[in-house]
C-alpha cells in the first residue's frame, strides 16, 4: 500500500481520522494525501459576502486549505504528500479524488446517524458504496 487518501471535514472526529491515517502510513511507509471537498455553505465567510460569483469557491478553498494545514501540522516530515481541496459533493468528490491520486486506501470518518443521514445516507456510506477501492470507517471511542 504506497498511498491513503484521508478524507477530512472539520469536525471534532478530524483529528481521530488524521491520526488514525497517519499511524497506518508510518506502519505501512505510505505516503497520505489528505484531501478535503467544500460546498457553499448556509453560512457565508464574510469574505464571500461581497465576493463575485467566481472568486465563492476560491474563498472557499483556500479556507479549507488553511484548516487542512493546520490540522496536519504535526505529521512527520515527508509522510503528506499533497493537500487537495475541491468544490463539491463530498462523496462524491472523495471517491473521484481516490481515482485521480490512484490511492490504495481511502480513510474518512464516520458521522452521527440522525434523521436526515437516514433520509440521505451519510457521507462514510456512500463512500463505502460507490468507491471502487477499499476504505477504513474511522469511528470514535463510544463514551
């Protein structure tokens, strides 16, 4: 396995999934590339505010890429080979960025099962379900 696609998304079980990625990667000497999707959310960066149409998503972005860099500070040097941020659909995005990296792994976290992830299906399942490589549900400790 040479390298782990980590799916992240800035919650509080990100953390968990990077680490959890990053300890495989040291075991197995991959490399990770850690990738994350944006869509335009309910609540605007005040940036986006007064933004054109076009210039939305790269506020979105690079917002993601500042989060990314911040949360894969403390990985050693050398193991992330890239970060990826892309406007889009998260499973969906996750599994063509998989494709594109030609990664032997994909890593995501899983999420709460609510009434709309019912309704909807959760990112982590229809990862699970449209991926065409394996992929490892990070879930957090029951508390």
């Amino acid at each position: 396995m040479k390298r782990i696609l980590v799916a992240l998304d800035g919650s509080e079980r990100q953390a968990l999934v990077f680490q959890t990625a990053l300890d495989l990667a040291e075991t197995l000497k991959s490399e990770l590339v850690v990738f994350r999707s944006v869509a335009v959310p309910v609540d605007l960066p005040q940036a986006a505010l007064s933004a054109l149409p076009d210039e939305v998503g790269k506020i979105l972005v690079d917002g993601a890429r500042g989060s990314l860099e911040k949360a894969i500070a403390a990985a050693p040097a050398g193991r992330v080979r890239e970060i990826l941020v892309e406007v889009g659909t998260p499973w969906y995005a996750i599994v063509e960025a998989a494709k594109t990296v030609n990664a032997d792994l994909i890593v995501i976290g899983s999420h709460g099962y609510g009434v709309i992830d019912r309704l909807l299906g959760t990112t982590a399942a229809k990862v699970v379900n449209h991926a065409d490589r394996s992929v490892l549900v990070v879930r957090s400790p029951i508390t």
